[in-house]
C-alpha cells in the first residue's frame, strides 16, 4: 500500500473513532460537522516561534449556542 493511502486510511480511522478524531505522525484530523468548509484557527507559539497549541472554531460567529 502507497504511504499516501496509508495516511489517509489512519485519518479515517481516527474520524471514525469514538473520539472523532485525534493526533498522528505529521499532524492532527477532526470531524468538522455538518459538511466541509473554512473554519477560523487561532494559532498559539512559544518563545522559540513554534505551536504549541491550536483552536479550529467550528461554530464559528454566526452559529448560536
């Protein structure tokens, strides 16, 4: 099997889990909801100008809670 297939299967299987998604080798994957679309990403970094933390809002502003 391709490394690209193997990738995207492990992203599936993390989607499809109970936990609807989590963190891999090379980055993390999430179920968004109801369809794909731009979500906003807030981005935290460190002193050393690396992330260390990440928020995808995906209610976004005109959603209500």
């Amino acid at each position: 099997m391709k490394s690209g297939l193997k990738y995207y299967v492990a992203c599936c299987d993390k989607v499809a889990s109970d936990d609807q998604g989590g963190v891999l080798a090379g980055g993390a994957v999430s179920m968004s909801g109801p369809g794909d679309g731009f979500y906003p990403v807030s981005i935290q970094y460190n002193e050393k100008d690396e992330i260390v933390a990440f928020l995808i809002d995906f209610f976004g502003e005109d959603e209500e809670e």
